[in-house]
C-alpha cells in the first residue's frame, strides 16, 4: 500500500499539463506523502486499540507450535533483511518521495524486530508482553507519521525559506547608499542559450520594477550565465594600502 500511494504520486507528478496547471505539479509531493503517513498514522491507531481492547478482556492467546515459531522467524527475519537492504538502498537518493520510502522501509525494520521479540517473549513468558510490545509500537506509528504529516504540512502553507537560503538569496542582491536614496545592484543568472534580447528584456524590467520603490535612486541589473566566477569589478585593486603584482598598462 505505501508503495503504491508513492508510486502514484510518482506518476502523477510526472504528468505536466501546462493548461490545466500552470505551475506544474511539484505540490503533489507532500500531498502524497501526507496521504501516506496520516494512513500509517490511522493503522498505528488501530493497533494501538487492538492491543489495549486485549488487555482489558485478559484473554491470553494460545501457546504457538514449534512449526509455527518457525514460520514466524523464518518470514519475519526474511521481511526485516529485506526492508534492511531496502532501507540503505532508498536512503541516499535525493528525491523526497524516495526518502519517504526510505521511511517506510525504517519503520518496518524497527517495528518487525520489536514485535518478533514481543512475540516470543509473549509466547515463552508472559502472554501481555506481546499486546505491550504492540502498544509501544503503536505510540511510535502515530508519533513518527503525525511528524511527518506536520513537517509536509508546514511546506504547504508558505513557511520561511531556511536561513541558508535567504543568505544566498540576500547575497545576490546588494545596496548602498547614494545621499538619502539607495543603489542597488542584483546578480541574476540566466540560461546560457537565452536569446539576448529576452534576456534584456528581463533584465529591464527588473530594474525599472526596483526603481520604482521610493528608497531606491539607481538600480543595476547584471546578467550572467553562471555564477561561479569572482565578480568582475573589484574595489580592492583601487584601494590605496592594497598590494597587488599586476602593473598598470601605460596609456599612450
């Protein structure tokens, strides 16, 4: 089931129509992901009742035969290697559905390792053990999905860029004062194949749009098709006290 809600948010996402959603799908990545966790949230719930409804009518299950301890080792060991294996394989990818997997799949490991040693012990000792084990399991379902929930959720409503991104955003635009109004000057970058005079015409328009505003006097809009490279126009090469091994051309 959590494969198949990923994998259709997959598909869904790629469908691109241009027409009918004009900012593309990208959205449609924490929908699916809040759709899947608020169900593991839900079946943690219901465990969660299960388990407690078992405690309160104390009615210990019966003794499993030693055919049937083997079952359960055999698929349950086999099931945990498995999402192992799944788990380190899916954690290192950087699509977020995937990740979402790798969540999954984590969450299977723990809970398969718990609940086989809840059951066991349940089975050998004390037959509550397992209903307990189960309980636990359950707290840690709704705990860990509901995070989930809430961390997709926040992604949809507008939060605030990370610091690191508004620093990088903040570096590309700087100003300075000029008497009482203010220049600024803004770093874009552009496709490299973008025709000159498109690229123009976005340049213009951002710089008249900045001019607009009362506080600033001048804008600059520089354009470039990286932005790898040291700005081009140093100050410190003019500086009085700066050393620096190029010599001045002589001008004729």
């Amino acid at each position: 089931m959590a494969g198949g809600i990923l994998w259709f948010t997959h598909l869904a996402m790629k469908e691109i129509n241009m027409y009918k959603y004009p900012i593309g799908k990208l959205r449609v990545q924490p929908v699916g992901i809040i759709i899947f966790a608020a169900v593991m949230a839900t079946l943690g719930f219901q465990v969660l009742v299960t388990a407690v409804q078992q405690l309160i009518e104390n009615n210990p299950p019966e003794k499993m035969s030693v055919d049937q301890l083997v079952w359960l080792y055999s698929i349950m060991i086999f099931a945990t290697v498995v999402k192992l294996a799944l788990w380190l394989y899916c954690r290192s990818s950087g699509n977020k559905i995937v990740r979402a997997y790798a969540d999954d799949h984590h969450f299977d490991v723990v809970t398969n390792v718990i609940g086989l040693v809840a059951a066991v012990l349940g089975d050998k000792f004390y037959w509550w053990i397992d209903p307990v084990g189960s309980i636990l399991l359950s707290i840690y379902t709704i705990t860990n999905w509901s995070g989930t929930v809430m961390e997709n959720a926040v992604s949809l409503v507008g939060q605030c860029a990370p610091p690191e991104v508004l620093q990088k955003l903040t570096y590309l635009v700087r100003a300075y004062t000029f008497g009482v109004l203010y220049f600024v000057k803004v770093d874009i970058e552009l496709p490299e194949d973008l025709p000159l005079k498109e690229a123009h015409a976005i340049g213009e328009s951002l710089q008249i749009k900045l001019e607009k505003l009362p506080e600033v006097a001048r804008a600059f809009v520089h354009l470039d098709f990286e932005c790898d490279h040291k700005p081009e126009h140093s100050v410190l090469t003019k500086l009085p006290d700066h050393k620096s091994d190029h010599k001045p051309e002589q001008l004729l």
